[in-house]
C-alpha cells in the first residue's frame, strides 16, 4: 500500500533544511509520493521511518537487468505513464529472434548482420541489444552455441525446462540471460530454474488475472525478478495489456503487475506488421521487443523512434562544447560557431563537411539548446562566444582571425566584434544547408 504526500510528510524531520534539492519536507514528501525521487535524497530520515517508507520509496516496476561479457539492458524503474510527466528511464532492448529448428549457420547468417549493425546518430551508437533463441524442436544448445559463436550480446531463452536447462550450460559464468516463458504449468520448475541461475523469468497468461496469480505464485516460490510477458498478440490486446500493467504498477502500487514487460512482435509472421508492432511495443510500455526479421531498413527507424521517447523532455541531447575540426582545417580557415544542441551541431557539421569544405567549428556551451532557443534563454551571447574561444584557445589554431555567427544572431555581430577585438566577425546564413554556398562565395 502506498503512502500519500501527507502521510510521508509526518515521517520525514520537517527541518525544510533543502539538503535533498527540493525548498520544503512538503515539496520532497509530495515527490516522493508520485515516485519521482528516490528517499535516500533526504540524509536526515531516521532508521525507524526509513523502514516504514521503504515500501512508499521502492520503485513501482522492479528494476532489473539482462547481462553478457560487459553488456546490460536494464529494464524495469519507469515511473510516469507518459514521457511529458518527467521521463522514460530504461530503453526497451531490442532482441533478434532465432529458432533452434534453423542451421547453426543459418542461425550464424542471421545474427552476425544484426550483431554487428551500428549507425551513428546525432553522436549516439544505435545497436540491436541481444538476442533470443527459442526451442521448436532442434537442438537448443547447439542454436545457442551458434549464436554465441558470432555476438556476445545479453540473450533471452525461450523454451521449456529443458530446453532452458540445456541453453543454460552453453552461457558464459557471469551471463545474466531473460528466460521464458513459464506458464500455469511449468511454473515451479522454471521458477527453480530461474532461481538457481539467477536470472529474470518471464511468465506468460492468457488475462491479466491468471497473470497475476502466477506472478504471486512465482514471488512466494523466491523469484524476486519476474518479467511480464501478456499472451495476447493483437495489436489492440498488447496495447491493452502493457497499459493495463503499466497502470495498476504506477497508480496503484499494485506489486504483482511491477514488473517489465516483454513483447513478441516478431510473433505475426510478417515482417511489415512486425514492424507496427515493435513500434507500438516500444511506445507503450515493453522493456524488451523480440524480432523475428533484421534488416537494417526497419532497424534504423526503430531504434530512433527509442531515441525520441526514451530521451529526457528537460534535457535536449548534447556534444560536447569545444573546438572540432572538419575536414583538416588549417591556421587560414574560418572559425564557425554554433550551440551544443546535437542536431544543430550536426547539421552544421555535415553540410561543411559533405561539401569537403575546410573549417573550426566552435561548439559553445548553450545547454543543449539550439541557436534561437539559447538567444532567446541569454545562453549564446557576445560574452559566451568569447569566453568559449578564449577557453578553447582558438586564436592559437588561426592566423587569419574569421568567425562567423550564424544568420539567426546577426544582432550579436557588434557585441562580439567588441568581445573579440582583432577578430573579423562575419555574419553566415540562417540554414546550416546555405552553408558551402556561403563558404565558397563570401568566404572565398
Ligand atoms: S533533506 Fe530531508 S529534512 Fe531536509 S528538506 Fe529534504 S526532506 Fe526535509
């Protein structure tokens, strides 16, 4: 059972002291309550209340991970139904799915292009995460061997006691694998199996209530990482199920259902439903999403759509600020400047450099914002610039003293022509896209 803010409150010191961030015991306690903090932000909190609120501060979905020879997907630890109320916190991992009935080299073709798949996006390596191997009447540890043979990514084992037993013996000590899936009745074996390889299992029901029943009776057997895996496959059935999950955890604190979740798009056959089907999954609630097709077509578009949900509304995605080199600049080439935003810096990036262009590119600290938004915020001004210049000594890299602002702060133009004396200021275009343009006529 939950605690409200109120009742959280009168076990808290009620010092207002602010060592946790927040202005009041009121304002934490209120926090608290909706989960979006931990309690171990409060230093003061005595023993005999911690223990009491301790219920209240754990996390309403079990965090938990699936771990191989230095990779980990987390799963699990989401607090909000929906991004905008704070953030998303663990990426739904994205598994490939083989089946023990295919050829060990069948198996080794499909999981090396999807193993070694990797796109550089806006300064992040998009990745497939793993790997599942399900039983279907061949050999499981030979289909296990194999794909162990070509990727060291986390895998999840789908099969009966067997079959999990023997794909068990073919991991790695230290592995962490997802097993699967246990239903009504094979449970106490699975859960035994699960146990002494403590690894995640995940359980399988038709109704959320047969689902909850297992979930309990799994818990009560001392599997502490229980991971959800609805039987139903319809778009609308997933969709329901995941929220249903999703809701009773979050709202109601109700523990049988806070747990991961795990979907089988990969489970309609067709690789263009397939497709709807991860994107749902990983919009609504799934923390892992088992494919049966890889091509790097639909993977790409996956994973960024991750990117998109997963990435915290409060905090734009960043590049370092400094001073970057396109193209082999020399002490003649011109310094542009930009804002630390990824996009922005990339877009800038890419357009002088696909155009073989030589420049600096000087990537001031704006706090991830891009250029009209940090103007806008009084975070890219004349005295940022400078100051980031001077920071990352550019003067000593040129000998022909060019900076160019971009178009939309061409009202900076004065101010940082004072900041920086001896410094020709130019004023470049708006779009990054005019940029080569404006590089080879103004700049010459
Ligand atoms: S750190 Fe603890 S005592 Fe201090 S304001 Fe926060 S909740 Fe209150």
């Amino acid at each position: 059972m939950s605690l409200s803010g109120i009742q959280i409150y009168k076990l808290l010191p009620q010092t207002n002291c602010k060592d946790c961030d927040f202005p009041t015991c009121l304002a934490f306690a209120m926090k608290l309550a909706a989960k979006q903090v931990e309690l171990s932000a409060c230093p003061h909190v005595s023993e005999e209340s911690a223990a009491q609120l301790s219920a209240a501060s754990q996390p309403p979905v079990r965090p938990m991970a699936v771990k191989s020879n230095g990779f980990e997907i987390k799963a699990g630890s989401e607090t909000v139904m929906f991004r905008h109320e704070k953030k998303f916190v663990t990426k739904p991992g994205l598994f490939l799915r083989v089946y023990d009935s295919e050829s060990p080299d069948a198996i080794k073709a499909k999981v090396g292009p999807a193993n070694d798949f990797a796109v550089d996006y806006v300064g992040i390596d998009l990745t497939m995460d793993g790997f599942a191997v399900q039983a279907n009447g061949g050999s499981f540890a030979d289909a296990v061997r194999a794909v162990r043979e070509v990727s060291h990514r986390p895998i999840i084992l789908i099969g009966g006691p067997d079959e999990i037993k023997a794909g068990l013996a073919e991991l790695a000590e230290g592995e962490v694998p997802l097993l699967g899936c246990a239903d009504a009745g094979d449970w106490q074996t699975m859960a035994g199996l699960a146990k002494n390889a403590k690894a995640p299992l995940a359980l399988t029901a038709d109704s959320m209530d047969e689902m909850v029943n297992l979930a309990e009776k799994v818990k009560e057997a001392g599997v502490n990482d229980i991971v959800l895996a609805p039987g139903q496959r319809s778009l609308h059935g997933t969709l329901s199920a995941n929220t249903m999950a999703r809701r009773l955890a979050l709202k109601k604190n109700f523990r049988p259902l806070g747990y991961p979740i795990v979907n089988f798009p990969g489970d309609w056959g067709d690789p263009g439903r397939e497709v709807t089907a991860a994107a749902q999954a990983i919009a609504k609630y799934s923390d892992f999403v088992v494919l049966d097709h890889f091509s790097p077509e639909t993977a790409y578009p996956l994973l960024v759509l991750r990117e998109n949900i997963y990435t915290d509304p409060q905090k734009p995605i960043q590049v370092q600020p400094g001073l970057y080199e396109i193209n082999n600049p020399g002490p003649e080439d011109p310094v542009l400047v930009t804002t630390n935003f990824s996009i922005t810096y990339f877009s800038v990036a890419n357009e002088v450099e696909g155009a073989g262009l030589p420049a600096w590119l000087l990537v001031t600290d704006a706090e991830g914002m891009s250029v009209l938004t940090a103007w806008a915020a009084g975070k890219f001004d004349a005295e940022r610039i400078a100051k980031d210049a001077k920071a990352f000594e550019v003067a000593d890299k040129v000998s022909r003293k060019r900076i160019v602002l971009p178009g939309h702060v061409a009202v900076l133009s004065g101010e940082v022509e004072e900041e920086m004396p001896g410094w020709e200021v130019r004023v470049g275009p708006r779009e990054a896209v005019d940029l080569p343009k404006f590089m080879k006529s103004v700049l010459g």
